[in-house]
C-alpha cells in the first residue's frame, strides 16, 4: 500500500512539474564557439522558441572541445528536467565512430527533441588564393602538396568531415588546422593563416557575398537558390563525383526528461520551424527547415542513426580517432 502511494505521488509531482515548465530559463548547450554556424543556429532558434515555451528566457551557454563532446557529455550528465538541453549536429553521428573512449552514449543517454535543418557546406578558401575556378584551384592544390593548411572545428566536426572527403576526392592530403568553431578558423581564414576551409553555409554565405573569401563548390547535389551562393557551382559539377554532403541540427535534452517535457520542447520546436521569421533567417543563409517527419523524436532517432553507419566507413578510411 504504502509502496503504491508513494508510486502514485511520484506520478502526480511529475505531472505537476511538466504542468508548471518552463518556469525559469532554459540553456541550450552548444558545443561549439560563439558566433559561428551551430551557435547562429542556435541563437535564431531560442529566439523562436521563446514565444512558444511561454515567454521564457533561453540562454545559450558554448562548451567547447573534443569535437563537441565535451558539451554533449555535459548535457548527457544533466539533471533531466528539461532546463539543460543541447543542440549539435552531425557529430552526433561522428562521435560514436571517432572517441575511443565515448564517455556518453548517443542512442541511450538522449531524449531526441527533433531535427532543425539540412546546412549545404561550401569549399572555400583565403582571398589570396591565386586559382580564379576549380580547376585552377586543383592545378594549384597538386602544385603545393605538403604545404596545404585547412582549417576546421576539431576532430569530428562537420569541416572536419568535409575536409576529410575533400582531400579524398582531390587525392591530396593537407595539414588539419583544428580551432574551437569555425568562427575562429574563418578569422585566420580571411587573413590568409590557413589556406582552406568547408564550412556550413550558415557561417560562409556573408563572408562569400563580402568577398572574403573566395568560393569554389557547394557540397549539394543542386547548385543553391540562396542569392549569395546561386553563382557557385556544385562540387559534382566540379568533377567530384558523388560528392554531397548536408550538415543537419539536432536538438537532445538528457534521458530521463519527463515525457510531457520533451513533448513541449518539440512542439515549440515545431512552431519555431513554421516561424516566417526564423525561416527567412535561415534561407538567407543556404539552410533549409525541417518539414519532413524527421522533426519527430523518433524519427530523427533513426535518422541519427542511420547517419552513425553512413559516416563510420568514411571515418575508418581516414583512421583519425580522438583517444
Ligand atoms: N562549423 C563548425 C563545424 O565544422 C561548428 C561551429 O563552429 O559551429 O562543425
């Protein structure tokens, strides 16, 4: 009896509790630098997300290192109210295939909350870069074999993935440049530190358009409506055959967070991506909101982890691993 009572007061006080969120502000964890493509993302999300959640406060806190995981990890370690939650992207799938030692557990130690948006990458380089189209940029990369600096975000990242399949596909191996997000690396980027850099187009399009860096290829399988990225040929137009690449955005809160909590973080995600407002800023930027199913937990679930074996081969061949 008095094992029932206390069974039947856990569930009234969590009711309660999913009744009453969110009654303070929420963090979202990003785990990459301030000011670059996940955490812009982020900010136009909270702010669509805000109205939704009742007027709450989100606050953006960045964690950064290891390729994301670090932040992750935190996340994954949080009290399960709902209150910490992150957003990443495709080093969701990464993680699992590059840690040795994973300290979390991507399928077991998330509530999945849905997906944002599909982010076409770009290949772009210093505005000293004397090649003027592809193939003299190719001309170019064969000439200075051993002396090629590409920048990315850490080992797992999305230009650290792209990067990978670039120098796959041109059959040049360069030296990997690892800063905390690519906002920094775009920085020494446009000073001509480092010589390379695919990035998401929610951190190239301004850059491209300003004419400060020089753009090569769109990883997409069609060349992009964005204004500032239409004249860009496609990197399979380039002669890269089969090269296409999509970085997406997730949203996790940690295992655990009461059911009625994950719905009301979804179904403010879902209002966020009908918001005419957020879409426009993403459009603006090369992405595309999410309208398929894969806004559902469980479908992005699957989603994650069907990206999880796509990306393990291209890993494998690439043997860089984080210990
Ligand atoms: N664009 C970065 C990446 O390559 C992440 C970031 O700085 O937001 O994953």
């Amino acid at each position: 009896m008095k094992k029932l009572f206390a069974a039947a007061m856990a569930v009234l006080s969590f009711a309660a509790f999913a009744q009453s969120y969110p009654s303070k502000p929420i963090t979202i964890v990003v785990p990459f630098v301030a000011g670059g493509p996940t955490d812009r993302v982020a900010r136009d999300l909270a702010e669509a997300m805000r109205k939704p959640l009742g007027d709450v406060s989100i606050i953006i806190e960045n964690v950064l290192g290891a390729g994301s995981s670090i932040g992750s990890n935190k996340v994954a370690k949080a009290n399960p109210d709902g209150y910490t939650i992150l957003l990443n992207h495709i080093a969701m799938a990464s993680m699992p295939n590059l840690l040795r030692n994973m300290p979390f557990k991507i399928d077991s130690d998330f509530e999945y909350l849905g997906m944002i948006n599909d982010v076409p990458m770009t290949v772009i380089t210093r505005p000293t870069m004397p090649a003027k189209n592809f193939k003299e940029l190719r001309d170019w990369l064969n000439a200075n074999k051993g002396k090629i600096n590409l920048g990315n975000a850490g080992i797992g990242s999305a230009s650290h993935l792209c990067g990978l399949m670039f120098q796959n596909a041109v059959q040049v191996d360069m030296t990997s440049i690892p800063y905390k997000g690519t906002a920094p690396a775009m920085t020494d980027l446009i000073g001509g530190q480092i010589d390379l850099m695919c990035d998401q187009t929610t951190n190239t399009s301004a850059q491209i358009e300003a004419k400060k860096v020089n753009a090569y290829g769109v990883t997409t399988a069609k060349r992009l409506t964005t204004p500032a990225l239409k004249d860009i040929p496609t990197l399979q137009e380039d002669g890269l055959k089969g090269f296409e690449v999509t970085i997406w955005h997730g949203l996790y809160a940690p295992k655990g967070t009461p059911p009625d909590v994950v719905t009301k973080l979804n179904t403010a995600l879902k209002a966020a991506l009908k918001d005419p407002d957020f879409i426009k800023k993403q459009e603006a930027l090369g992405a595309v909101v999410i309208t398929d199913k894969r806004v559902e937990p469980a479908e992005h679930k699957k989603f994650v982890a069907a990206e999880i074996a796509k990306w393990g081969p291209v890993i494998a061949a690439a043997k860089e691993y984080i210990d």
